[in-house]
C-alpha cells in the first residue's frame, strides 16, 4: 500500500481530510503531521510516497518544506494546498516543483484523483539486481537517455539516485550528499538494487561537471584505495607481551640447569702487550642533519570555519550553496537541523534577489536575523554563504570583524 503524507498544522483539518481522501479511495494511505520537522522525519524514514502540503504554517512552512523535499527526494511529488487564492503563491510553489496547487478545502474528488494520476506515473517501473552502479550505468549514454534512478546498496543498507539527462549525469543524492562527492560514493556499490523512478517536476540542477569515465576511473580508484586499507588493518596482529606466571605457593619450584662453565684463558705476554699499546677505536658519530622545515600548509576551508567558531559567543559555522545545500559546518551544531537552515537561507536569498530587482539595488551582501536569544549572520563567500550562528547578540562587532578577516580566502574557495 502506497502512503500519502498530508502536512498541516491544524489537527481537525488533517483529520478530515485523511478520512475523505481515504473514503474515495482504497489505493494509498494517509499519514499525517502537524509540523514540518515532524513531516521531515517522515520523509527521511522512506515511508512517504507523495506529499500533501499547507503552505503557510508557523516554523518551517510549507515552501520550505517543499523546497526540502525536491532537492532531497525529487523523486517524491508534492502537491501544494493554500488558504489563499493568489497567483504569486501558485507560481512560487510550483517554480520550487509542486505538481499541483489546490485551494482550501480542496475538492476531494479532484485531489483524489490528481494524487492517484502522481502515484501512478510514480510506479516503480521493475528493477535491476546484483549488478554494479558503474557498469549499469556506461549503457545509458549510449541511449542518450533522461532518467532519475533510485538505487539501493544491498549490503549497507543505503540509498541513493542518480539522475541523468540526454545521457549526462547532472546530479547525484546519498544521506544528505549531493554532486559529485556523492556520485563517487553510489558508483562504488557492487551489490545493488536499480530502479527507474518518476522524473521531478522541478528540472534538476547541474551540480556534477566531471565527464562519467573520469568519474567512473576516481570511484574504482577509491574503492580499490579502501580495500587496500582494509586488507592491511586485517594483517596487522599486536604483538603480545610475555605474561609472567604468578608464582603458586604450592608447586614445588622447578629445577633449574647451572649454565656451563666457560674455560678460563690465560693470555700469554705478547698478546697483553699488544693489547695495552693498542689505541682504542674511536666510534664516529654520523653528521647531524639540521631539521628538515616543512613549509607552511595552506589553510583550508575547515581550518577558516573552526576560526570562526572559536570567536567567543559564536556557536556554529556552515557554508551554504545558494540552492540550500550545506556544503560544511563546523561548532555546536546540537539540535540545529542544517537541511532547514539552509532551506531557509535558501529562501531568504531568492527574497534578496527580488528586493534588488524590485527597487534596484547593486549586488546582494549580507543579512542578519536577530531575536531576542539568538543571532544568525548570512555574508556572500563567493558562489556560496558562510552563515554563522551565535546566541549572544550582544557581540556582533567581534562577531563581525572576524568574518571580516576569514571572508577573502573563502571566498575564492568557493
């Protein structure tokens, strides 16, 4: 049974609306949540096969929601449900890749059957068994073909897609993972499960530039690296230390043999004497090398971020691409979920972009949220956003002045 997961924050709406969707049809079940973390989790717990959304709710709502679940699952439709009637609110849910737009309360005929008609196009079409990601897919170029392939590591347990257009690999998803980091890691598997899956409504962005050989000679490089790795750590035994037996009071000690004794030499004069004129042996010590100086490491984008995070009352660091992706962190991270931050983030630069385009002004640097407990700084790295997390607005000069000093390098790392 197929599940469909409706997402709302009232509780009598979702109620009525799961009996209802229910009642008109036996093909799916109807999941609820309240929240959109709640509905995150569900997502993540890979039980949900189309997504039923308000789109205003307090906390994450339901375009952050949205934009989540097409960037992580595209192959999951989601349907977009408002209280409101506006052609702005319809565009932006279905630029981020809903498949439909319904106002509230819905018809539950027509939401019936539109859910039907995504879970249909949806179907797993067969699948493919114990053959290797990397040799299944060289065939698809040849073909030319455009395709989103889910894809199950049998032995560990994982998942992961694949997607392709015109026989290009565009973009690669495993456990949060995107791009070519990603791709490495799923072209890897050996024991696998292949699906084709519903291409997403929303076009998939290019996050992979490397041709498919190179990539396929770097993932058979590291795989053959980690289990070169592997088979040394498995030939390596410690060595054990000789274990003395503690001595029993009660055992008779046992005997041992006197060694021999050596035969007693007299040497006769001559040799004496030459043994006392002759000089000793002077051991000459090898030339001492100076200390070999290794020059200075260049630092990286992790050492950057950990500097900003030893700023007093910084308590995280993270680089977001301007799609959501958060590309590193670093600090406190606790309960801080990074996929919605960088939803948000996300968000909140498309808002930038149109504010700019609206009024006119030059090129889009830096915001800040702050609340009465917490702050959140979002700076231009280059292609990219350092976002930093601090819960003491009370030292946003220093706060500042550091990231002033770290942006020039990670900027031109990103």
């Amino acid at each position: 049974m197929l599940n469909v997961l409706i997402v709302d924050n009232s509780e009598s709406f979702l109620k009525s609306l799961k009996a209802g969707l229910e009642m008109n049809s036996g093909e799916f079940t109807a999941l609820i949540a309240t929240t959109g973390k709640q509905a995150v989790e569900m997502i993540k717990s890979d039980s949900v096969d189309l997504i039923v959304t308000e789109l205003k709710m307090p906390a994450i709502d339901g375009f952050e929601l949205l934009n989540y679940a097409t960037r992580h699952f595209p192959s999951i439709p989601v349907i977009a449900i408002s209280g409101e009637k506006t052609d702005q609110a319809e565009a932006k849910a279905r630029d981020l890749g809903a498949c439909a737009f319904f106002v509230k309360p819905p018809n539950l005929q027509e939401l019936t059957q539109t859910i039907t008609k995504e879970l249909g196009q949806g179907t797993k079409e067969g699948f493919i068994k114990n053959i290797s990601v990397g040799g299944f897919i060289q065939l698809i170029p040849i073909e030319e073909k455009t395709c989103l392939l889910g894809i199950t590591n049998e032995d560990k347990k994982q998942k992961g897609l694949l997607y392709l257009e015109n026989g290009l690999l565009y973009d690669a998803i495993v456990d949060g993972i995107t791009g070519e980091k990603a791709a490495l890691q799923i072209i890897g598997w050996e024991k696998t499960k292949i699906q084709f899956f519903r291409l997403p409504k929303k076009k998939m962005k290019k996050r992979i530039q490397t041709g498919l050989m190179a990539l396929l000679v770097e993932a058979t490089r590291l795989k053959d690296e980690a289990a070169f790795e592997e088979e040394n750590q498995s030939e390596e035994s410690p060595v054990s230390e000789p274990v003395e037996k503690p001595f029993d009071q009660h055992t008779a000690p046992q005997k041992v043999d006197p060694a021999p004794a050596q035969p007693i030499v007299i040497p006769n004069e001559a040799s004496a004497t030459t043994k006392k004129l002759a000089p000793k042996k002077q051991k000459i010590s090898p030339p001492i090398e100076p200390p070999k100086i290794s020059p200075p490491k260049e630092k990286t984008s992790t050492h950057l971020l950990h500097e900003i995070t030893d700023t007093p009352g910084v308590d995280a660091a993270l680089i977001v691409a301007r799609d959501g992706f958060v590309i590193e962190s670093a600090g406190s991270l606790g309960a801080i979920d990074l996929d919605m931050v960088g939803a948000s983030v996300a968000l909140s630069m498309n808002g930038a972009a149109s504010v700019e385009k609206e009024i006119g002004l030059k090129a889009f640097q830096s915001f800040t949220w702050e609340a009465s407990d917490a702050l959140i700084m979002c700076t231009v790295a280059g292609d990219a956003l350092l976002v930093v997390i601090a819960p003491d607005s009370g030292k946003i000069g220093k706060i500042r002045l550091n990231i002033k000093k770290q942006l020039p390098d990670l900027a031109k790392m990103f």
